[in-house]
C-alpha cells in the first residue's frame, strides 16, 4: 500500500503550484486514444485522476469511454435572440472548453476553481443537437430524419419540461467535482446564448469497489448491459456511429442518442423473491447468466423448457424481448448512469436508470426494442419513463474544429 | 499500473462466487482499526473496495473515519405507535446490519444485491438520536441538556420537513452503489418503526482525482477544513468526545453532531473576482493559506496590516471569526459533503455543502462559531442555511452490544 501512495504521488506530481495543468501530462488512457481498448476497461486506479480521455478524435468523447463514476445530463434551450450565429460560436466556446477541461487545464476565463488539485479524472463532454434546434436555427433542410419524434408508448408517463431540449450535454467523471466544475463552465459559457432547461446527476461503481470489469449493476441489484455490442464487433462501427458516407453529410461519424429517465418503482420490486426477479428478467441475479445456463457472455436458449413444459426464459423476460436476434439484429450501445434524486413524501426513493443509449439509426436501434417492450416486457410493472430525449450527436472535432462545426458551417 | 491491476485484482478475490463476503477479509485500513492514523488519510486505491472501517470501536465510525466520496444523510421519525420497546428492536436490527455492510456481507434477509460484487469501499454507518426522540419514548430524563434546541440565527432559513427528527443516520463510502445499498437496507430495517423525515445526497472528492492528501474542496472552489483539529491534537478527545465521566452516563464515548444543509448562492459568488473571494475568505484559494502568506497549515497573523494600514485578513473574513482563538477557544470537527440536487427554475444550481460537526458539546462548538458568523462573516451574503439538526450520537457498540443500548436499556 505505501507503494501505492508513493506511484499516486508520482503520476499526479505535486499539486500545490501547477494546480489544474497536472492530469494533462498524465497517462492518455481514454478510449479515443487507444482504439484496441474495450468500453468495458475500467481505468486504473493508481491514475485515477491523470487518466485522460481526448477530446478531438473520429467520433466525441463519451460514448464508448469507459463508464465514469459520476456523470451529468444537461439540456439547454437557444434564447429567444439566439440563432444560427450565436449558436456556432457557443458551440465553438463550449468545444474549447471541454477540450481544455478533458485536458486538465482550467478554463480560459475566471474559474471556479473547483477542480484544481485534481487531474481530469477521465473526464468527457459530449454535445449534441435536438429536433427543435434546428427550426431556431434556420438549419431546417439539414435536419436528419433519424431526429423525427420518437413514437409514443403505452408505458409513458413523460415530463415535458424534462424532456427534449435544442442542446444536450452529457459530462462524465471519475470525480464529482471535476465532473460539476465542468457542468458549471459549459453553463457559464452558454452565456446569453442559451438557458438550462433541464438537467439531472447520475452515478456508477467506483473503480476499484469491484473486481468484477465488464458491467455494472443498477438499482435493481442486477448487472447492467450484458447485451451490450462490443467495439471489437464487426458490425460495432456500422450499428452505432453515420458512416462517412451517411446523410445527412455533416453526421458522418455522428451517433444519435435516446435519454430516458427510468424511474424503478424500487418498492414493489424488492417485495418480488429472487426467483420472482430472475423470472422478470430472464437471467441469474447473482452473476448475470441467463436462467438457461453458462455465464454472463452466454447466449440464451430461448427455446428450451423445464420440466414443466414451459419456457425456461419466459416469454415476456426481459432478456427475451431485448435480444437483438428477436429484433430484426437491432442493437444498440447502452451507457446508462443511476440516478438518486432522494425520496418523496411516501418515502420512496426518486432512484432509476438515466438510459443513455447509442446507436447509427434510432428506427432500428431503441425503437423496434422499446416498442417490444412496451407490449410484454414483464419488467414494465416495476419502471415508469418519466422524461426522454433524443438527439443527434455529430462526429468528433479535428484538431481546429468545433463540434458542430460542419452543420453550423455547412 | 499492471502491478496495480494484479495487486487489486489479488486483492479483491475473484468476486464472481463469493459476492458480498469479499470485503470482509481485505484490507482493515478504516481508521477505528488503525488509531494512529490521522482522518486526513485516503484509502490506498488498490483496495478501494475492499477497505474496512471498523464498526465496533469507543466512538462509532463515521466521525474520525476519512471522508468518503459519497454521503447519504438521512432522518426517521418513529411512528405514532412506536416507543422504547419498538426503538430498541430498530437499533439492534441496525446496529447489525450496520456491522454486517460495513464488513462487506450481505444483509441478513432478502437483499437488494445492488451492493453485490463490490467491496464494503469504506462503508461506514453512524446513528443518532434527535431531541423529540426522548419524548416519544418516555426518555425524557435521559435527554441531554446539550440537545437543547440551537438558538434562532438572524441568516436562517430553514425548512422545518428537512431539518429535526427522532433518529439520524449518516451513511458514508467510497463507492455511490454501497452508500445507496446501505441506505436502502437501513430503509427496509425501519420497518413499521419509524419512517424517513428527509434525506440527503452529498459527495467528496473520490480518492485518487487528486494528490492533495488532506483537505478537499468545496463547490466554492475553496479548500475546506484546514482548520480542523487533528487527531493527534493533545485536547482532540476532550474537544470532540464526551469523556467516560460524562453526563449522562450513556454518552460517554459519544459526540454531538450538527447537521446544516447550506446553500451556496454560486451565481452570486462567481461574479466576485479572485482578489474579492479571498478577501470574503482570508486565505488564497489556490492552496488554503493565510492572506498573511506561510501555507495552509500556517496560523494567519490576524493583526498584520497591509501598506494601506488596513488588516490584511479583514474584520469580516471568514479565516479570522472562525478562529478557535477568537471563539474561547472552541473547537469542532467539520465532516462535510458537498451537494448539488439539480438546477431550479432560475437555472441556478441547488447545491451547496451538507455542513456536518462533531463535538463533545455544542455550546462550545457550533454555537459560539456561528453566532459570531451569524454577526459579521463577509460569506454569509454568498450562502444560506436552509435545514438544520442537531443529535446526539452516542459512542460505539462493544461486541454483543447495539448503537444506544445503554440509553434504551440503562
């Protein structure tokens, strides 16, 4: 262990006079930068706060970086004088800032001073357009049909004022003060151009509070995106990011994004046995195989039966009903973030999932799945989708870039 | 960093199998187990998960233990046909489930598993008793006269639904899915006896964002708690504790704590240039010290003026009226989380600090600090208290015995 504080020390140097500037020389962890990763690396712990995640690269930071421990969402709205004008250079404010923040270094102008002493920790913002952005815009004929309203479902009980929005921010950290400094400067940066209109703060494991590195669990106590496609799939580039030759041309290297904030009614389900549980879902609370056999990783045998007669994986389990095969092979990244906003008055918690998912086509991506299990997902008792968004996410920023850059200047 | 990743890895077992009981045989780094070690300390990042703090101790965890990365805060009142009886049955079914989650166990019963695979990550979980307490168990002369209510502060404004309460719980560890897990089964232990009040989310740095060792920073940007006295202090037990001769006799070995929820009105503050937020304060932000120069730990030189014949740390500075020298030599031990709980509908952050200290009496600590600060402190026009307890935690359970017992069965 003392060997341990002593290499901290050394990778984070000393803080007191450098200050912000430190995780900047650090190690070059992040996911953008060592392509051959996988999303489900953790980073390690004895840099925690220098690892680093690049900024400029093909696709934005965010989406297939390891999930950080502390994340925030953040929708904006273009003030009434706002345009296209006022739009390009905020995204050119909000694009400097964050890759001086991912960096380590503190903003250009006044700061908070929140983060000092401590590297990026991992840090990453994401930014991305709605549908309504580009009607405030006069960007109309270069918005994607992909950004089309979602369908509404059965199962919906959403919050406008916390749904949509014309911007969207996701900032993740391995640290929550780095990860709220950074929420505070794009904030201050959107300046008279734009206004919060809705925001929300999310949480996953900790590096280092388990051994286990492929997946989290959520509330409900179960592990979290054992589906989940993988970089090193073929098909991995083409389900979730707009090809180069995609339309339209300025999400080349885009993805677009569904938020939803799930509540779990965390009440009724603990009042469910284990084997009640694992029924909903179609898999082992334990370690995530599925109630057919094997581990995590297995496939489920959907067409086996038990003794009884019936299918082992019940028609309406969860596990079921999202597999991609039962999908018409329409996958999506999830990257979700637990939320815990207290209780209400009937002492129940205000906790669920902020679902983050990614995918190259929504249409075949969250909707063909969502709208499966809004029919018969037997888990839909126990959840309520409370707020939802959806967003497009253009490609990252090359160097001189701004995200954005090629709609807003296009 | 490979070392790292074995070391951890050889550490935290193989989590698979064994789930929860990881924890339990790792590492015994909380500080009840280790008294030399000071509270500034961080855990050693290798075994972040599997660091233990000690449940059995003279004082409960949780005071001295070094500050976690997330905070629950959170205050049951019994119900209306709760009493002695029903209270001391509530404290022994948390006391042991206290004991258990902080070794790294699963809950006696039926578990959430939201816990699962990690380890207990420096989980430490801490118990209080408000003044309504004592009435609504016929304990009244049991009540210690330093339960008495705070006096009214001229800056308050406090929410009555979130300040108060029969019985708090401070739940703390380095990990967001065991601090949630440990709240959920305190939750579910309450039972028919008692009901949550309020409860409160708050956050510290995570060990490894930064080199800094001893102090962190709060959502002002500034370092917090240099000030605080040290275990290593020759009065610290006497300043903190209540001694083994003290009255009454079942608090001996215990602390009184005192909870404010402080809003910090960051709009406001942000607009202050460096120059001026130093001056509110009296130290440099940048490493905590002195406006009268030395390093944080330096003693300000309270009488020094400048070359305009003005004091250099003003009258109203925050440094110089929470001096223990200009306060009778009080003292306190500041445990804080920083919190934030979203935007509200001026786009203003709600956030602020969940402002906790620890003292032997609260006459000599809290009170006399924050009615001088209540008179004339430069950063009270930049916060607001806006909930507020005060309770009585009594010391630590010997082996075989629960939190509180010699009050409810002395």
């Amino acid at each position: 262990m003392a060997d341990n504080g002593i290499s901290r020390r050394r990778l984070l140097g000393t803080a007191g006079a450098t200050g912000l500037a430190l995780g900047a020389a650090g190690g070059a962890a992040g996911y953008a930068a060592a392509p051959s990763e996988t999303p489900e690396q953790t980073p390690s712990l004895a840099s925690l706060g220098a690892d680093t995640v690049m900024f400029h690269g093909k696709h934005q930071p965010g989406i297939t970086t390891p999930l950080q421990s502390r994340g925030h969402l953040v929708a904006f709205d273009l003030t009434a004088g706002a345009g296209r004008k006022e739009a390009a250079a905020l995204l050119r404010r909000w694009s400097a800032t964050a890759e001086r923040l991912m960096a380590g270094k503190a903003p250009a102008g006044e700061d908070t001073d929140v983060a000092r002493d401590a590297g990026p920790s991992s840090l990453s913002v994401t930014f991305g357009f709605g549908h309504s952005f580009f009607g405030r815009t006069g960007l109309e004929k270069q918005r994607p049909s992909a950004l089309d309203p979602l369908p509404d479902f059965s199962s919906d009980h959403l919050d406008k004022a916390r749904s949509d929005g014309d911007l969207w921010v996701q900032i993740g950290a391995n640290d929550p003060l780095v990860a709220f400094h950074a929420l505070r400067a794009i904030q201050k940066e959107a300046g008279e151009a734009a206004r919060v209109r809705w925001q929300m703060n999310g949480f996953n494991r900790s590096p280092g509070a388990t051994a286990r590195p492929m997946t989290t669990r959520n509330l409900m106590g179960q592990i979290d995106g054992s589906n989940n496609p993988k970089p090193s799939d073929d098909d991995f580039e083409q389900r979730i990011f707009v090809p180069a030759s995609g339309e339209p041309q300025w999400m080349a290297g885009g993805s677009y994004v569904v938020v939803r904030r799930i509540r779990m009614l965390l009440d009724d389900w603990e009042k469910l046995g284990l084997k009640e549980q694992e029924a909903v879902i179609g898999r082992h609370k334990s370690d995530g195989s599925p109630l057919t056999g094997g581990t995590e990783t297995t496939e489920p045998k959907l067409e086996k039966a038990g003794a009884d007669g019936e299918y082992v994986i019940a028609l309406n389990a969860h596990a079921r009903i999202t597999r991609p095969d039962q999908n018409g092979g329409s996958a999506m990244l999830r990257r979700p973030y637990s939320y815990h906003d207290g209780f209400d008055k009937d002492g129940e918690p205000d906790a669920g999932l902020l679902f983050v998912c990614w995918q190259a086509d929504p249409l075949r991506g969250f909707v063909p799945v969502q709208r499966k299990l809004d029919r018969g997902d037997a888990l839909s008792k126990f959840i309520r989708h409370e707020a939802s968004g959806l967003f497009a996410v253009p490609g990252g920023a090359v160097k001189g870039e701004y995200v954005g850059q090629r709609l807003l200047e296009g």
